[in-house]
C-alpha cells in the first residue's frame, strides 16, 4: 500500500482526532446541563422547592413532586435491587450454562429494549387495573421496578463474573459453602460495579416519564401513603411543558431533576470508590 | 510427552571437566613413566621435565577446582552430575597427589643415579613400577569411561603391591646387611618402595571413588 | 512414622480425558512431602483431588481411594466443607481477599462460625505470628491485604489457612511468583510448619524440593515414577526418567 502520510504524522493526527472527539462529547453533555441550570436555576429557590404548586404548576412549587419521586424511586430500588442481584448471583455463580438459563438472559435482554410507554401500559393493565391498585405510588414504582431489573441484573452479572477465580477457590479452600463464599468474597469484591448496576436502574428510574404516565396518577398533593397517587418530577415537568401551563416552572423542575440525579450519581460513585480503594489497598 | 532438551551450557561445563580430568590424568601418568624412566636411565632433561610436568599437574588441579565450584554455583547439579563432579575433586586431588609422588621419584633418582644398586632389590622395585603403571593407567581408565570392573582388578593389583612391597623390604634391608656402605643410598631404596606403594593406594582409591560415584555405596 | 493420608490407585478424569492413571503413595505425618514433575503431568489435579478441590468441576471423577486418617474423604457421608477444613490450601498466586489483613486471618474461623472478638483476636494473632508475619503487619491489621507485597501476601495466605488448624497444608508452587528473598521466607516457614502440620507441595524449584522436603515423588505422565527420600531421588534417583527431569535434560 502507498502510504500518503507517514506514520508520524499519522499518529500525530489521530491523536487530535480522538482528543476532538472526547472534548466533543464532553461539550455536549456540559451544554445541555448548562442550558439547564441557565435557564432553569433562577426559578429554584426554597419556595419553589418546598411548596404545593398553584394551578397544576402554573405558579408555586414543587413538593408534592420531589416527595413523590423519593417514594416511588425507594419502592422501585426495594423491589429491583434484591431481585436483580439475585438473579445476578443465579446466573454467573450457580447456573451453569443450559436452554434454562439461556432463555433468561435472551428474555433479560429484549426487556432491557422494550420501549417505556410499554412498560406504562403493562403497569396500567397488570397493576393498576388487575390487581386493582389503581394509580398509585407504588403501581409506579413496581413498573419502575421491571424497567431497573435488566439493566441491574446485566450489570451486577458482568460485575459479580469478573471476581477473580482466585478469591472463590481461597474461600472454599478454607472450609467455606458456595454460599458463604458469594455472600462473604463474591458480593464484597463485585460491590463496585452492584452499586454501579443499581444507580443505573435507578438513574432510569427516577427519570422515567412514560412508564408512569399511566400508573402514578396525577395528584398534585404530598403522597403519604403507597396507595395515593403521585406527580413524580419528570410526570410534572412533562405536564408542564406539554401542556404549557409554565415553561419557566418547566426548566425549573428539569433544573432539579438534573441536580438530583448529579448528586445521586457522584455521591455514590465517590462511596463505591472509596470503599474500593480501601479494600484494594490503594 | 516431556521432550528432551539438551542443557547446553551445562553439558559443555560437564565435557570440559572429563577433558581436563582426562588431560590431568595423562599428565600425571606421563609424569609418572618419565620419572620411573630416570631411575634406570638418568637423564638431567627428564628430571627437569618430571618437575615442570609436577608444576604444571599442580595447577591444573586448582584450575579444576574453581571450574567445578563454578558448575556448582552456577548449574546447581544433581544426582549424577553432581556426583561426578564431587568425584572429580576427590580424583584430581589423587592425581595432584600421584604426580608429587613422582616428583619425590625423581628426587630418588637423583640420589642414585652414581650408585651400583644391586641387582635383586633393583628388580623388585621394577616389578613394583610396571605393576603401578598399569594401576594408575587402569584407575584412569576405569574413573574416565566408568568402569566398575577395572575398579575391582585394582583391588587384587593392590594386594600384589603389598606382596611386593614386603618383599622389596626385606631383600633391601638383606643388601644393607650385606654389605654396610650401601646403606646410605638403599636408605632411598626404601623410600622409592614406599612412594609406588602409595602410587598404587592412590590409584586404587581412584577405583574406588568410580564405584561409589556409579552406585552410591562404599566399595 | 505414622502417614496421615493414603492415596490408594487414584485415577481421575475430566469428561473422558484421563489425567491420574493410578497413584498411589502415603504421606507421612509432619513431614514435608515434595511433588516434582513436568508441567501437565496431573500434579495440580492431584493435589486438588486430595481437599476435593476437583468436585466444582461437574465433569470430573475419580476413582481408588483417598484417606485421611483413616477415613475415605470421597465417602458419601463425609461433609466436603469439613474435608476442605481439614486439608488446607495455599495457591500458586497469592489471592488473599480485598479485606483488611485482620479480616483475612478471620474469615476461615468466622466462616467456621466464631463470632467472638476476643477469640478472633487471639487466633489472628497467633496465626500470624505462626506464619512469620506478626511483626510485619501487626500496625496495620486494619489495611488492606492487597497493601501487602507479593510474599507478605502469600505469608497472609498460609496465615489464614493455618488459623482454621487443619491436620494437612496442600501447598500449589507457592513461591512461583515470589522473589528469591521472599521465597527464602515461605521455606523458612515451611520449615517451621511441619512441626504442627503435614505439608504436600507441588513445585518446578527442584532446589526448593531437595530444601524443603524429607519426601519426594516424581509425577510423569499422571503416574508417580519414582518417590521416597529426597536426599536420596536426588542424588541416586533409580529410574531413568527421574534422573533426566531432575537433571533437567526434559522436562
């Protein structure tokens, strides 16, 4: 082959290209938060944050909303961590490979892909309706919980199969059940990216709009219980917008959903590595 | 399967130590013969050779020591090797021994080379020389190309020095009452009798460290 | 001299692969016994066949027998966690836990069901200070084991299997991945252990076998060629075979 550009160089001008590539993605994803808080932040205030809203949301705050994506995030994590993790360990530790196992993870995989309004009909239909919970906190947030399952499942799998060989075979070299040894070796050392699974399923959750829209309700008050319905952040900011009851409160509401899920997101990644690099030694 | 492979550097140390052996144990038989032959024939260049050659076997001698401790430290030998190498020390310090003694031969030599040494004792002497002749050679043979059976002839061969050095003796000490002025030089009769009896005790030795380095026993 | 296990013409098999084609040998109690032999000749199989390390493994089989004290270890009534308990094992790479160094030593009593703090304490302790570690590390029990070096971690290791006082240490070239110094430190230890445990260990160091053992067995082709006294396989082995691999001419 003719070389046009001499290695070099080539290197050289792949370099730029990559680094213009990640600048890039990075530009985007401070744009858009950017814009976000611009626009949005100067609605936020404390009144904003720990009021009823007036109106639909059309002037006052937001509290009704906040409370109730804090409920229906926990019920959906109460439901969805256990059981992804579960069957997390089922898979890579105790399964085997045969037809059985196979069908789960082909099932796992095409409900990662099904579209949320799906998912939202399912709950109206299954939930709401069959089991007659009618639109709640938690229809919403066992719908939430079907969506978290796959991605924790997937992720805690991968997690929970790349603990070293050599940690199981000393832990059972010593006396001790598979049992003890996934409880007491395996979980510790995958714990990283577990927590990495479940603030996924959680990020998904708690920005899910569709699969609530027809499970949750719309009641602009403060939930107590499960069973009163709910006006999650991004049901409200959905309503707002599309509506357009009050663009302004809109970016408000997107400018506190963003913040919540940044915090969630570093805060947990800082403990999980911190608890890493404490366990690692490094 | 395992596959064989050669150890190259190793086996050439290995070589090299039977090379020098071999070359160190020519040495010492040539230093031998050459000394035996100035005692019938003296020769001031032989006498010369005999000492140079006894020099020179002396070296050798370290120069064998230091490769092996070399092989040792660098090679970590085990069963067999490590058993021919710790043979080889204990031969090469025979041979460094057998070549001295030749050395002492030709100091005998010197001694007698003007003297008319009767007949009778002479012969016992040259019968003891050709017999530890073929003993060193035999050793040499035996240690080199592991023989067990020439090590066990050596035995006999010893017992038949003894005979004749017991009998040297005596015919010597019968001349020395013979006749009192031989005495001062049959005196080194007696020693030359003594250095080939330690010869052959050296070269039976040489047998026997072939047999233990072969089967681990004491022969 | 009385021999804590039996190994009576074990065979083994993965699906229909047969590695072990019938072994038999005794081991001698608080001895060290050496296993010697080429790479893929079944001496890891072995030795994993004797803590049932083997039984995850859903295509292997074994057949002969295999006592410890006595007692078939394969037998149907025999708990594998208790034989596992028993038969101690140290690996090739030292693969302590991502948990403190304390929680390390621990793990196999609390597994075992001790919960005590005082008694824990007191085990850790004694353990470590058994495995020529103490000194090392006693400063900073609450620091990671994967703090520690190379050779400290593979003394953790033997620390932790000698907390859970088994009668026999299976030990897998535990020095294969440790500088000289370090492996001076394991055969030291070695040394010291046998007054207390029965130690079987798999190495390629053939100078670490004639170091460390009073027993030998050389493994070829999933036989034993030859076995007895080290001093004596090594200086006037009586098979062909053995003398080659331990004159390093195959192997």
């Amino acid at each position: 082959m003719n070389r046009m550009i001499p290695p070099k160089y080539a290197q050289k001008i792949m370099n730029v290209v990559f680094w213009a590539v990640g600048i890039l993605a990075i530009a985007i994803l401070v744009m858009v938060i950017g814009y976000l808080l611009y626009v949005g932040l100067p609605q936020v205030n404390l009144t904003f944050l720990f009021s009823d809203p007036i109106d639909n949301g059309a002037a006052g705050g937001i509290w009704p909303s906040i409370v109730s994506t804090f409920y229906i995030t926990i019920v959906a994590l109460v439901v969805a961590a256990p059981l992804g993790v579960l069957a997390a360990v089922y898979l890579a530790e105790y399964s085997g490979e045969n037809t059985f196992v196979k069908t789960i993870r082909f099932a796992t995989e095409t409900l990662a892909s099904v579209p949320s309004i799906v998912f939202g009909l399912f709950g109206l239909a299954f939930f709401v309706v069959y089991l007659q919970m009618g639109f709640c906190i938690l229809a919403g947030g066992l719908t939430l919980a079907l969506m978290a399952i796959p991605t924790i499942l997937r992720t805690s799998e991968v997690a929970i199969e790349t603990v070293p060989q050599s940690y199981k075979e000393g832990s059972m070299a010593l006396g001790s059940s598979k049992w003890q040894t996934v409880i007491r070796v395996v979980i510790p050392a995958a714990i990283g990216g577990i927590t990495t699974g479940i603030i996924l399923g959680m990020a998904r959750a708690i920005e899910e709009t569709a699969a609530i829209l027809y499970t949750v309700g719309a009641t602009t008050t403060v939930p107590v219980s499960l069973f009163d319905g709910g006006d999650p952040l991004p049901l409200h900011l959905y309503t707002l917008a599309t509506e357009g009851i009050s663009l302004p409160n809109a970016y408000g509401t997107a400018a506190v959903l963003v913040i919540l899920i940044l915090v969630i997101t570093f805060s947990t990644n800082y403990l999980v590595e911190r608890y890493t690099k404490k366990m690692m030694g490094r | 399967m395992a596959k064989k492979h050669p150890r190259t550097s190793f086996n050439e140390r290995l070589n090299e130590l039977k090379d020098d052996m071999g070359d160190m144990g020519d040495s010492t038989l040539i230093a031998y013969k050459d000394a035996i032959s100035t005692l019938f024939n003296y020769d001031e260049e032989l006498v010369k050779k005999v000492t140079e050659t006894g020099e020179k076997i002396n070296k050798m001698s370290y120069l064998l020591e230091n490769k092996s401790m070399s092989t040792i430290a660098a090679e970590q030998p085990v069963a067999k090797d490590l058993r021919f190498i710790e043979s080889s020390l204990k031969v090469e310090s025979h041979l460094k021994r057998i070549g001295n003694l030749a050395v002492n031969i030709v100091e005998v030599a010197r001694h007698l080379k003007d003297e008319d040494v009767p007949e009778k004792p002479m012969n016992d002497i040259k019968k003891m020389a050709y017999l530890v002749e073929k003993m060193v050679s035999k050793s040499l043979d035996s240690f080199l190309n592991e023989n067990m059976d020439l090590s066990r002839e050596l035995h006999q061969e010893d017992d038949e020095i003894d005979d004749l050095f017991d009998k040297a003796l005596k015919d010597i000490t019968q001349t020395m009452f013979e006749d009192k002025d031989a005495i001062n030089y049959m005196v080194y009769l007696i020693f030359l009798a003594r250095f080939l009896e330690r010869i052959a005790d050296r070269a039976e030795s040489i047998g026997d460290r072939t047999i233990f380095m072969i089967t681990c026993e004491k022969p | 001299m009385e021999n804590i296990m039996q190994i009576k013409d074990l065979k083994t098999y993965f699906d229909n692969t047969n590695v072990l084609k019938g072994v038999t040998i005794d081991i001698p109690k608080h001895e060290v016994t050496s296993i010697i032999g080429p790479s893929g000749t079944g001496k890891s199989v072995f030795l994993r066949t004797l803590n049932r390390m083997n039984d995850v493994i859903s295509t292997f089989r074994k057949e002969g027998t295999i006592l410890l004290d006595g007692e078939d270890i394969y037998d149907s009534k025999v708990d594998v966690v208790d034989i596992r308990k028993r038969v101690g094992m140290v690996f090739q790479k030292p693969n302590p836990f991502p948990k403190s160094i304390f929680e390390n030593v621990a793990y196999g009593m609390r597994v075992h069901g001790a919960y005590k703090k005082a008694q824990l304490q007191e085990v850790v302790e004694s353990s470590l200070k058994n495995a020529a570690l103490w000194d090392e590390v006693k400063d900073d029990l609450d620091k990671s084991a994967m703090s520690l070096s190379g050779g400290q971690q593979q003394r953790l290791c033997i620390a932790r299997t000698i907390a859970v006082e088994p009668e026999v240490i299976l030990m897998d070239e535990p020095c294969s991945s440790l500088d000289p110094i370090s492996t001076t430190k394991i055969e030291d230890l070695i040394h010291k252990l046998k007054n207390d445990f029965t130690i079987i260990i798999v190495t390629h160091n053939m100078q670490q076998a004639t170091r460390v053992s009073k027993y030998t067995a050389f493994f070829l082709n999933g036989t034993i060629v030859e076995k007895g006294l080290t001093d004596k396989i090594f200086i006037e082995p009586e098979d062909k075979r053995t003398e080659d691999y331990i004159t390093g001419r195959f192997g």
